[in-house]
C-alpha cells in the first residue's frame, strides 16, 4: 500500500533498518535504499514514494538539501530525518523545510516502530482526506452539471430570465458572456435501437455532441429527446454557416458512431439571454420540417420563409372527414377526400413538401379528435400512426391521400363496431330494468334512462334503431304479456292483475288489454279456461 525509501549512505545501516522492522505489517510493500540525497532524488522522481527516511550528513547531496528538493517537488511525501545528537541542533534547520519527524540515532527497533506506526497512521489519515476530497469535487461536479442542465432548461427552453442571472451564470461557471447566440437542436432516432440500449445511445449521443462543439458553448438535454447547443457566436464571421456546418458535423459523427438517423435544426441569432427561448421555440419549429420533407437532415429556421408563403389549412374537409367518421358515413368520408384532392389541384403553386405538410396536419387532427375513445384497441393505434411514414414516402397526392381515406373508414368501421356494442349493452340492461319494475306504476323513459345515466332522448333513438320499437310500447307489451300469464294461471281479480302489472286504474288497464288482445281481460280468462 505505502512504499519506503531509506537513505543513507552507510550500506550496513540500510540494511539493518529494512531488517529489525516487520515493514509489511506496518502497509509498506515497496522498499527502496539510496546512498545519498542524489540517488534519493531520482528514485522519487520515477517511483511513487509515501515515506522517505534520511540521514542527515551524506556526500553529493546531504538529507537537508534533499528534503528541500523533495518540498519543492513532491509536497505529499513524508520526510523522517535520523540523526545523532551532535547534529541535532543542526537537524532542526529542517524544520523551515517542513520536515516534522526526527529519529536519534542509533536507531532502535522499538523506538523506529513507535514512529513509523505514528507516521503510517498519519499516512492513513491523508489517503482518507484525499479520498474523500476526490469523492466531494466528483459529487459537486455531478450536481453542477445537474444544476447547468436545469438552469438552462428554464432559460432557454421556459423563458424564464432570473432577476439574479449573473450571478447564477457566475456561479454555475456557464460560458454565456457573448453578445451573440444561436440555438442548435440534435434530434437521434432511437425507433430502430433495442429498449435496453436506448439510455446508452443517449448518454453516448450527447457526449458526441458535447465533444463536437467544445467548452465553449453549451450543451443540455431538454426532456423531449433533443440535444441542445447554445452557441456563442461574437467571433463569427458568418454565424449561420459555420453553426450549419457545426450541426452537420453533430450529424455525421453521431450517425458513423451510433448507426441511427439524426435531425438537426438551428434558430435564429439572438443578442440578449433572455431571447434564447426564441432562437430555441425557432429550431423546434424547422424541427417539423422533418414532417413534410424528411428526416436525418440539419434544417434551417429561414427554411420556413417559404413554408409559411404556401401551407394552408383545410378546416372544412377535416370537419367533414371527422363527421363522416363520426357518423359511419363512407359518402362524406370520400366527399372529404375528394374535397382535399381538389383544394390541392386548385394551388397550383403548392410543393410536394407542402402538400404533405398540410395532409399530415389532417391526420393528426384526425387522431385528436379519436384520441378520447379509450375503447380503440392499442393495435389500430399502431396501424393508425403508419399513416404518417406511408405519407412522407409518397411521391404524389393521391399516394399521399390513400392512407388517410383508409385510416378514416378503418375509424369509423371501429366506431360503428363500438356503437352497436355499447347499443346492445344499453337495450340489455333497459330490458333487465323493464322486467324488474315493469309492475310499478312510475316507471317510464326518463326513469329508464337515469337508471343507465343517458338522455332520454339518446335512449329513446338508441332503443328504437336497436329494437324496431319505442320503449312505451316494449313497456306495455311487456305488462301485457305479464298480465296474459295471470289471467291464465291464477284467480286474481282485474283490479288486483292491473296493479300487478303496473296499472294505477283497472279501467285503463282494461281498455289497453283489450286494444292489445282485442279482448277484455274477463274474455281472455273465459277463453283461455
């Protein structure tokens, strides 16, 4: 653990310290011997020396002189001088020297083991104080970084400039003292990489990031699966090309390393801190252009000049295409697309990379508005969102249309599927309601309906289409057949079977039975017996 060098320049005493020591015992592996200062010197010089024991009086360069040598050079060894009485006054010059340790001679075992114990657990002492020390400057350089990382997320990605941000810049030693900057956005595409290695790629990715531009801009991660770089720019000449070039060199070196597909985006230059969150919210949004013409390119934030020139909206035929989802009508789904087609064919100045733009803004309307259906199973989600890569893979508009008109009657037959499901599970449990209280007096639709918690109206239209009757009439056939049943099996009175079923007045009960049997109940009974 620890490794000794004795100096002295008589050989038999050398040999007699290594010897009436148990050396080991004491943490020393390594023992080295030297007959003067010289010789001592150079063996320091080349090994690694925790403790030198030296004489005082010796040719070419005495133990004064090399533990003067030794402070200068290697302040952490620890020097032992022996020396005899007559140059013990003499010995003491060492103390200005640093040397703390002194050892009379002749050396005695007991009295040399006292000592190097003393010495050794000093020894021990120090290596704790180092380890320790190393330990914290690695645990306050951890949390620094986490606190840059935080501090430039609420910066640049939030917006929000601190009343103090000098100071915290100060503090947190972040390089933001130019006067012009850019933001730069690294996007990986882990889609392709195992699960278990997606954290590895990313921690290598932002290292290759971090490696390619430098301590003189800053990196961080923005929680959304970017790398960004706040680039000082002051000393470019034509910041926007040599940050293009940057990305660009960001992109290749990740894609050589890492195998994986990169997008990159830069926003646009920006004079005060406080403005990085436009430069930043810029990047993001040529970010998008990865939509409409691709990913694994570096886009520019100036690339959506002529984006914005050309994109248009088409709300009526998102409106249309939902309601004919919706509605599980295929005509309106197909008048939707056909609406798309046209509105498309009518600009004649749109670009391909337009086009698709704007159709994947419909798709993703598409998926917002089904996004609330909990039922859709995880399966169609899946095939759902292969619309958005059949797309940028299409080379004109109908290749581009095809998917949509499919995802939106795909939806619909889905929905369809639901509503006569959730159809049959509302007429069930109406029947269930019917058949346990179609004796009481007080039931009707709208009892019905809050019994299940829909409308009645909604209850009412659902019942008809599911049964090809209104619920009334269920109701009182329903009575009737339960009446039928008791006029021919039991000696119950009219009045008394009217109340049973549900009737507050045999008079009415009988007229309903007789407009629903064409005869009156005491016909029916004489009939049946």
């Amino acid at each position: 653990m620890y490794s000794l060098l004795i100096v002295d320049d008589e050989s038999l005493v050398r040999k007699s310290i290594v010897k009436i020591i148990d050396w080991y015992s004491l943490g020393f592996t390594n023992i080295y011997e030297a007959e003067d200062g010289l010789e001592a010197l150079e063996i320091c010089r080349k090994f690694k020396i925790n403790l030198v024991l030296t004489d005082i009086v010796m040719p070419f360069m005495d133990g004064l002189d090399l533990s003067k040598e030794l402070t200068k050079e290697f302040p952490e060894i620890n020097i032992v001088i022996l020396t005899g009485h007559e140059d013990f006054e003499y010995a003491k010059q060492s103390v200005d020297l640093g040397v703390k340790n002194y050892i009379l001679k002749p050396v005695g075992a007991v009295n040399l083991y006292g000592k190097m114990q003393e010495i050794c657990q000093k020894l021990k002492i120090q290596a704790t104080q180092k380890e320790y020390i190393a330990r914290m400057r690695n645990q306050i350089h951890r949390s620094l970084q986490i606190l840059q990382e935080k501090f430039l997320y609420t910066l640049v990605c939030r917006g929000q400039v601190p009343t103090d941000m000098q100071e915290r810049i100060h503090s947190l030693e972040l390089p933001l003292e130019a006067s012009n900057y850019m933001i730069g956005i690294v996007e990986p595409l882990f889609d392709e990489v195992e699960q278990a290695d997606v954290e590895l790629f990313k921690f290598t990715a932002q290292n290759i990031v971090y490696s390619s531009v430098g301590d003189r801009h800053c990196t961080f991660d923005d929680y959304d699966g970017h790398v960004v770089v706040v680039f000082q720019t002051d000393d470019y000449e034509d910041e926007h090309t040599i940050v293009y070039n940057t990305m660009l060199v960001i992109q290749e070196a990740i894609r050589s390393i890492l195998k994986i597909r990169v997008t990159c985006a830069i926003g646009p230059s920006v004079s005060h801190r406080g403005e990085l969150v436009n430069s930043y919210r810029s990047a993001l949004k040529a970010l998008e252009c990865k939509y409409s013409l691709g990913y694994d390119r570096v886009y520019d934030f100036r690339d959506l000049n002529y984006s914005q020139d050309i994109y248009f909206y088409p709300y009526e035929e998102i409106d249309l295409l939902i309601d004919g989802i919706r509605s599980g009508s295929e005509g309106r789904i197909q008048t939707a697309v056909s609406g798309l087609r046209e509105k498309c064919a009518v600009q004649s100045n749109l670009s391909l990379n337009a086009i698709k733009t704007s159709l994947i803004e419909v798709a993703a309307a598409l998926f917002r508005d089904l996004s609330g259906e909990t039922d859709l199973s995880d399966e169609f989600w899946d095939e759902g969102m292969s619309i958005f890569r059949k797309m940028e893979k299409g080379k004109s508009l109908d290749e581009m249309l095809v998917p949509i008109e499919g995802f939106a009657m795909q939806a619909s037959g889905r929905l369809l599927e639901q509503q006569n499901h959730r159809s049959q599970d509302v007429v069930e449990k109406v029947k269930q309601y019917v058949e346990a209280n179609y004796n009481n007096p007080e039931i009707s639709l709208t009892t019905a309906a809050d019994y299940i918690s829909v409308s009645s109206g909604y209850l009412s239209s659902m019942f008809k289409k599911a049964t090809g009757t209104n619920f009334v009439k269920y109701l009182t056939d329903a009575r009737m057949e339960k009446a039928e049943q008791l006029l021919r099996r039991t000696d119950m009175k009219t009045y008394e079977v009217a109340y049973e079923t549900g009737f507050a007045d045999p008079h009415y009960f009988s007229i309903a039975f007789k407009k629903h049997t064409g005869m009156s109940p005491s016909d029916f009974r004489n009939t049946e017996q």
